[in-house]
C-alpha cells in the first residue's frame, strides 16, 4: 500500500513536466522528422512527398558542408579558448584580493545582456574606420584588415565575439569545480610542494574533470546552435564565408522562394549533428583518469 501510494506521489509530480515535455518538444520533434520528407513552401500547405530527396539535394548543393565547416571551426575553436581562458579567468577570481572580487562581479555581464548589443558592441569593435582593433593596429603602423567584411578574417572575428558572450558561464562552472576540491587536499599538496602550474595540472586539473565536461557540452551545442550573433555580425558573409548551419536554414526555409522542406531538413542534420557530439563528449569525458587509476 506505501509503494503504491509512494508511486502516485512521484508520477503527481512527473505527470505535468513530461506532458509539457511530449507536447512541447518530442511531439515538435517527430513533426520536423515527418516534415523533412516533404517539398512544401512555408506559405501553402500543398505539400508532396519525396522522401530524402531534400536531404540528397542540400548535400549536393555544397553549401551545408561548408556551413557545418564553419560550425566545427567554431567549436572547436571556442573549446580550446574558453577551456584556456576559462581556467585562469575561474583561478584569477577565485582569490581573496581586490582583483578577484573585481572579475566575480563581471565575468557574468557579458552572458546576461542581450545578443543584440553583443553583435552590435563587436560591430562596432570591428569597424575598419574607427573600431579599436583597427585603432590600435594603426597606431602600431600596421595597415588592420577589413575584419568582418574579408573571408580570412570574418570568421576568426565572429569566434571572437561569440567565445567572449559564452566565457561568463564556464567560468562560473569552473569556479565551482575548483571551489569543490577539498581544502585537505590543497594542504597536502603544499605540503608534497605542489605549487603553482604543478598543483594545477596534478591537482585542479583532473580533479575538475566533470565540471570540464559540463563546460565542453554547453560550448559544443553553442557553437552548433549559433545563429543570432552571426546573422546580425556579418548575415554570413562576406561570400558565406561566415554561412552556419542555422543561418543556411533561415536563407532556405524563411526567405522569397522558401524551401521549408529543406530548412526541416538541415534542422534535422543539425539536431542529428549536436546528439553526435554530445554523445562523443560523453564518451571522452565518460570517466576521469585518475578515478580509473584509483581502482
């Protein structure tokens, strides 16, 4: 009688999340699948069946493969600067001086503010004629490329702006990973003369391996899911050299001459993409080393 009482109590509780689950995301889901097999226009409702014809045809077309290159460069790009930056940012505020309270009230601003000042604020930053970088490259007698408008440097720009609008959050996770690791173990690594760069990698490092992994899912899907910073930073441009997969998305499902049944499917490689790299994440970070070695 209490394990049935017990049940109903938790499945009270459960009902309503995964209601809203089903009704707002797996039922969205299965349609998006279903309408990926079709060629309708976002504006009718003929639609004609033709199977996987929408997902051979973007393919063919070139332009997705080069949008998800685009989408790897910034992933693993934002990966290896925010895990760099990350860590001595998360070092750097978890101290007791005047600078560490500093960056713990503002590593979090740039995370909270709207992705329309984002893109705007990089915009500006970017300018050829009065932006900073450019600023300071010609005060050093050095000739600043146009940034957002010259292929070789438009995307490098836009991982830029993006790794700096997703910083906030992992160093926050970060500092939380460090701040986990048990005061005991700190003393006795001072006491073995574990200092500096060595406690770090012997110590901090592995012992934040979770908390990495957690860092390294949320850039990952990030960088696959950006759309916002690059639509209003360069609209995938200068000659798709910036084209994403999402902006690619929008150029074919909501523009004149929509294509809404090869937007659903570029949405569904997308979506296929980011469970595939998760899913990969997971494997690597799937144990710690040093948890394995204890055993």
């Amino acid at each position: 009688m209490r394990s049935r009482s017990r049940f109903w109590f938790r499945f009270g509780f459960l009902a309503p999340a995964c209601l809203l689950y089903g009704i707002l995301v797996l039922i969205p889901l299965v349609q998006s699948f279903q309408l990926s097999t079709f060629r309708l226009s976002g504006l009718s409702d003929r639609r004609e069946f033709v199977g996987f014809d929408n997902f051979i045809g973007i393919f063919k077309n070139g332009t997705l493969a080069q949008a998800l290159q685009h989408n790897a460069f910034l992933l693993v790009g934002a990966v290896s600067l925010i895990l760099v930056f990350g860590y001595l940012a998360a070092l750097a505020a978890g101290g007791a001086g005047r600078m560490a309270a500093f960056l713990r009230s503002v590593y979090l601003f740039p995370h909270v503010i709207s992705l329309v000042v984002v893109a705007i604020l990089w915009q500006a930053l970017y300018n050829p004629q009065f932006g900073l970088f450019s600023s300071v490259l010609r005060a050093g007698q050095i000739e600043p490329p146009v940034w957002l408008n010259d292929s070789r440097t438009a995307l490098p720009s836009v991982l830029i702006a993006f790794v700096w609008y997703v910083l906030g959050f992992s160093i926050m996770v970060l500092q939380a990973g460090l701040k986990g690791i048990s005061p005991d173990v700190h003393e006795a690594a001072e006491l073995d003369g574990a200092v500096g760069a060595r406690r770090f990698w012997n110590i901090q490092w592995p012992l934040t391996w979770s908390t990495r992994r957690i860092v390294v899912i949320h850039t990952c899907i990030g960088a696959m899911n950006t759309f916002a910073l690059v639509r209003l930073m360069t609209n995938g441009g200068p000659d798709r050299a910036t084209e994403v997969a999402l902006t690619y998305l929008y150029e074919r499902g909501f523009q004149p001459n929509s294509f809404f049944g090869e937007a659903t499917a570029i949405a569904v490689i997308n979506f296929i993409a980011v469970l595939l790299i998760s899913g990969l994440v997971m494997v690597i970070f799937g144990r710690n080393p040093v948890e394995a070695r204890t055993r």
